[in-house]
C-alpha cells in the first residue's frame, strides 16, 4: 500500500474522531476512512501510510448502509471532490438516530479501553424539536489570502466558499452570505439571546496597538436565569445546549444525597451555568466556582450573586493543589468542566485526595473522558452513570455527563 493508491474497502467499525475503520492487507492494517458508513463498501485513495495505520478518502460508495442518507450540507457530499468538501459536519450523511448510536458506541468503547470496562450509555438530543441542522449559535470562519470566506476543508487549511451553512441558526446563515470579500484572518459569528448576530473580524495581520477594549457583554437565558458573558466567550454552540446541560446535571444531582453544610466545587466554571445548580444542592451549602478568565470570573460573580456562590480566577490545578482536604468538601459535590483534552492527572488525583462524596464530569471528548475516569476508578471512584447529549448534531462531536461516586 502506498499513497495514492485507490482501493475498496468494507467498513468496519467507528473510531473517535469522525472516521471509520477499514482493514487491509493479510495483517489487517487498520485503514481510517471518512465520510462512510459501518457496514459500507467503498472505494478510496489513500492519503497517509504509517507503520501501524493508514489513512484514506472516500471517493465512492460502491455499497451503501441503510443508515446513508443525502448529506445536510450538499457541498460536503460524497459525490463532491475531496478537497472540496466543507469539514464541520462529517455525521452529515448519516440518518439522525444513527448518528446518536454510533456516538454512543464511541463512548462506550472509550470506556472500555480506557476506564476498566464499558459502560450502558445512550446519546440523548437536547432537545425533542432537534432536527440537526439550524443548532448553532456560534460559527467560525476562515478568510484566505483572496479574501475568501468559509470553513475548511475537512482535514485541510483550504477555505471553503459555500453556498449555504446547514448547521447555523437561520440569521447567521444570512450574515455569512451577506459577506463579501474579507481581510485575511477569521470571522466569528455569534447569535446569542436577544436575537441580534454579532460579527467579529479578526485580521490575520494587525497594526501598532491602540490599546485593547473589552469585549461586548451578550446575555443568554438558561431556566429563567441571566448569564452575561463576554461575546467571544465561552458559551455552548447548540442553541439548546445550555438549557440540556443544566437539566442533566440538575437530574444527576436529584438522585445524589445532599447533606447539609456541603462546599460543593465547580471546576472550570466558565460564567457559572452549573454553580446555579450546586447552589441548590443540600441546605445551607455553598459552592465555590473556579475559572481561569479573570472576566467570566467577574460575570460568574455577577450572574449568582442572589446565591452562596464564591468566584475565584485562577489556574484549577493550582487552586486545587494548595486547597485543604475538609469535612465540608467531603459531604460536597466536586464537578467539573474541563477543556477537550481532559482533567489530567495532577487534577483527577488531588480531586480524589479531597474526597467529595461524588464527582460530576461534564466532558466533550469520550476518550478524555474515559481515560480520566480509569484514573477515578484506581482512586476509588466508581463510575454510577454515564449520559451522552447530542450537542453537536450532523458532526462526530458528543458531549457526556458521568457521575462517579465513592
């Protein structure tokens, strides 16, 4: 096998990142394939070969599964050439229900090689009305040396120019065709709240410093509740996400003890959309909320002031590392919200060392996920469940939510 090489492959299995699983040879060299489908039989060119692993695309389905269905963004369709097809909604070909089972299946092999054995899970919408298209309210675009401006290229630098952009909310798929040329760079678009989209350019090249503003405060509604944050901070791209994530933990919480006295911890906690929910956790409790962001630490302040909520801004390695082991945290509730690449060890072990009666993971990467899970488990931690939440709809990306106890 070489690159460059075109071939016919049965898929096999799924693999995290948006890819599927091929193999070829007497040896069975594993051969990750996009745009397909467990169960297809495709032809593809290969693009990388490694001592372990290939890579390849797909440039026809010569058998197709029952669960293909025409691609939501018709620019990244099968039938368009490689290089041509936008990145973003590499699920895009896959029938809705499907996709949540495949993303399940991930999960669940992420814990089985990495946390100690599988675990049940389903993959819920979050929401009844998700169709999978229309969800996100907050998009990232790129503008090349031309001026040109779309996403990239799945797998690529290359810019994009599309037509439309099934995934966006409806008023920003109008603002990104009423761009023109634009300067090189990024462009981010945001759709928050009140319903006005926000445009953020951001030139590759800048000139001398005038001095940096702060951002603008947008608002988002969760249960009734006022979150500032800052427009070009973190906030969740489905347009129900928030609102989903909120009544899973609130559900998770329900079915835990809540002693009272408890200091609940919330880890990496942006604007403070899950402290709201600790807060309410066992009678005269409190929680203190620990982010990074000098500025969601302020909004996070502002947003809960009405509840026993301390703001910290600091690096939750280094907070947690010099924090000491009380009765109060013991009967208390550590959750936790890290970037994609995970906790950590450093972090899961002086988590373990406080001794909470139960962590809540909140995860957008399964692997991540499972892998600081197993660490849990050797501390003493037994995963008690585990919900996957469809939040990004049309692509490989799920987030879970994974209780573990003592």
């Amino acid at each position: 096998m070489q690159t460059g090489d075109i071939i016919d492959f049965d898929i096999t299995g799924i693999a995290h990142g948006g890819v599927f699983i091929a193999r070829h040879g007497e040896d069975g060299l594993v051969v990750f394939v996009p745009d397909t489908l467990p169960g297809e039989r495709v032809r593809a060119r290969i693009t990388q070969v490694k001592k372990s692993f290939a890579r390849a695309e797909t440039l026809e389905v010569l058998e197709a599964s029952p669960h293909r269905v025409p691609h939501i963004w018709r620019q990244a369709d099968v039938s368009a050439a490689p290089e041509q097809r936008p990145g973003g909604a590499d699920f895009g070909h896959i029938a809705l229900d499907h996709q949540r089972e495949l993303k399940a299946r991930v999960l669940s092999e992420a814990f089985e090689r990495f946390a100690g054995g599988a675990v049940e899970v389903t993959v819920e919408p979050a929401s009844e009305r998700d169709s999978g298209t229309g969800y996100r309210t907050r998009v990232g675009l790129h503008v090349d040396r031309d001026g040109r401006v779309g996403p990239y290229a799945a797998r690529s630098n290359d810019v994009i120019e599309t037509a439309d952009y099934p995934l966006a909310t409806p008023a920003i798929e109008r603002a990104i065709a009423a761009l023109g040329r634009e300067r090189e760079g990024r462009i981010d678009l945001v759709h928050p709240a009140d319903g006005e989209v926000r445009i953020l350019r951001r030139p590759a090249a800048r000139g001398r410093s005038r001095g940096k503003k702060d951002p603008e405060t947008v608002v988002e509604i969760v249960g009734g509740r006022r979150f500032d944050v800052d427009v070009d901070g973190f906030w969740q791209v489905h347009r129900e996400a928030a609102t989903a994530l909120d009544r899973v933990v609130r559900d998770e919480l329900a079915k835990l003890d809540a002693p009272e006295r408890a200091h609940h911890l919330d880890l990496y906690g942006g604007v403070g959309l899950f402290s709201a929910a600790l807060a309410g956790h066992g009678a005269d409790s409190w929680v203190t909320t620990v982010e990074s962001s000098p500025r969601a630490t302020q909004h996070a302040a502002d947003n809960l002031a009405d509840l026993p909520v301390e703001a910290i801004s600091a690096r939750v390695e280094r907070f947690i590392s010099h924090l000491q082991p009380t009765d109060a945290i013991s009967r208390g509730i550590t959750l936790l919200d890290p970037p994609r690449s995970g906790a950590g060890e450093q972090v899961v072990r002086r988590i373990a060392e406080l001794d909470p009666a139960a962590v809540v993971y909140v995860a957008c990467d399964p692997v991540a996920l499972a892998r600081d899970a197993g660490l849990f488990r050797e501390l003493g931690y037994a995963v008690r469940s585990l919900r996957g939440i469809d939040l990004f709809p049309s692509s490989h990306h799920v987030e879970a939510v994974a209780v573990l106890t003592r």
